[in-house]
C-alpha cells in the first residue's frame, strides 16, 4: 500500500501493523544431552589429590541478597 492510503486506513482504525520477530536455535559449541553436574565446594580432599583442576564450578552469584535477618520478638501484650 502507498503510505498516504496506510495512514488513512490506520487513522480510521481498519488496519494494524503487526512486527514479527523470528529466532533461529542451534547447537552451540558447548551442546550436550548430558547433564553435568557443576561442583558448589571446594573440599580438602579435591585440593590434596588435585581433582578440582578438571572439575566444573559453579561460578558465585556476589550480587544475590541473602536471608533476611531473624530477629526481634513480639511484644508480651501482644502475644
């Protein structure tokens, strides 16, 4: 359609411009059917028998929030 009659045809609300996107998926260098497990401690005994070199680690999350405090108690009046 010639852009005047677009704006005319959308203007009197006949006509909706839908934007549609499309992904492709595939395979990535690091693709794999098995699940391998990632290791979250680092032991004494990995450390003296020199496993933890082949061994995948879990990397840390710093910026994630912890436990909320457990404190304070209600007031006797209240309980």
């Amino acid at each position: 359609l010639p852009e005047r009659d677009r704006t005319e045809l959308k203007r009197r609300k006949l006509l909706l411009e839908v934007t549609l996107k499309t992904y492709w998926i595939r395979k990535g260098r690091a693709f794999s059917t098995a699940v391998a497990r990632q290791e979250t401690e680092l032991t004494p005994e990995m450390i003296a028998t020199g496993s933890w070199r082949q061994l995948p680690f879990k990397p840390y999350n710093f910026s994630a929030l912890g436990l909320p405090p457990a404190c304070g108690h209600l007031h006797p009046l209240l309980k």
